[in-house]
C-alpha cells in the first residue's frame, strides 16, 4: 500500500508542477478551416433502344432543378473548384450532348459541350474549374437548373455489337468552401 501511496504523491507533483502555457484565446481568430466538398451531380443514360426508338434526333432534353449552389450557406463560402464529366458511349450513335447552367430566371450563365463518337470510343472526362484559376464563380452561385440535351447524329437502324449498350453521363461536384 506505500508503494501506491509514493506513486500518487509523485504524479499529483507533476501535476502542479508541469510546464504548461496559458490558453491563448486570441488564436481562434486565426484558425481558417476550408473543407474540400464533393459529391455527385448528374447521372443520365440512354440505352441504344431507347436511341433508336426516338422519332427525333433530340434523344433527351430535361431540366433538373439544382440549388444546391444557389444556397447562401454554400454560395458565400465557396472559394474555388472543379466539376467533372465522364462520357461513355457504348453505342453506335455518334452523339452530341450539350450541358446547360441556367440562373433562377432560367437565363443560360454556363454551357459545356460534349462531341461523342459511335463505339468503340474512349471515355471522355472532362474537369471544369471554378474561381480564380478557372471560369468565374458567379456561374456556380446563381446555379439553380441544368438542362441536359443530347442529339443523335447517326439516324435510328444502326445497332452496336456491345452487350447492352448505352450512352452515359456522370458528373460530380468538388469544392473548396471557408467555414471559418
């Protein structure tokens, strides 16, 4: 039992007696925390049925509504960055898909255009910045509908040799944001 009593007779010590500093409350003021934000934003595919069923050459026109952005949380916080498309096509369609930025007054504030070849094509990924070292952040602040077009440019009887073949269009968002 006196070997229990030194024991905390020494560590009580060290504790009164440690070298510690004083709590500097004026550093919070410096503290800058910046979380880089991802998430996705369109997915969208067409099989080549769906292609070839269409008496248009419009295959697919849509609006999605979108604030996510727009949200004044986010809009007055964000400093900078990317959106990024991947294209696959799988079918035998040359194809032309056409992504629209609209604002609340469904005014056009940003556009970005795809050219696609029939298969065997390779994957097109694209990355769009935001902010200083890209387009201006205003586009991404007034977002609040993107409208997706694609035009079929090879008529309606041609069909792949691929197993189930299809047109797809996946984007996602990433940003920086200053929470403090």
């Amino acid at each position: 039992m006196k070997s229990f009593a030194v024991i905390y007779a020494i560590a009580a010590s060290l504790v009164f007696f440690s070298c510690t500093e004083p709590v500097d409350s004026a550093q919070v003021e410096d503290l800058s925390v910046t979380p880089t934000l991802e998430a996705s934003l369109l997915f969208v595919e067409a099989s080549e049925n769906v292609i070839n069923s269409s008496t248009d050459t419009n295959v697919f026109s849509n609006e999605f509504n979108f604030d996510a952005f727009s949200n004044e949380l986010f809009a007055e916080r964000v400093i900078d960055g990317s959106i990024t498309y991947v294209i696959t096509n799988t079918t035998s369609k040359d194809l032309e898909i056409e992504v629209e930025f609209l604002d609340a007054t469904l005014n056009l504030i940003d556009t970005e255009f795809f050219n696609i070849q029939a298969a065997p094509s390779t994957v097109i990924k694209r990355e769009i910045f935001y902010g200083p070292s890209g387009r201006n952040l205003d586009i991404i602040r007034n977002l609040t509908e993107i409208r997706v077009t694609a035009v079929n440019l090879s008529g309606t009887t041609s069909t792949s040799i691929e197993n189930d073949p299809l047109i797809k269009l996946q984007s996602s968002a990433k940003f920086r944001v200053r929470v403090r």
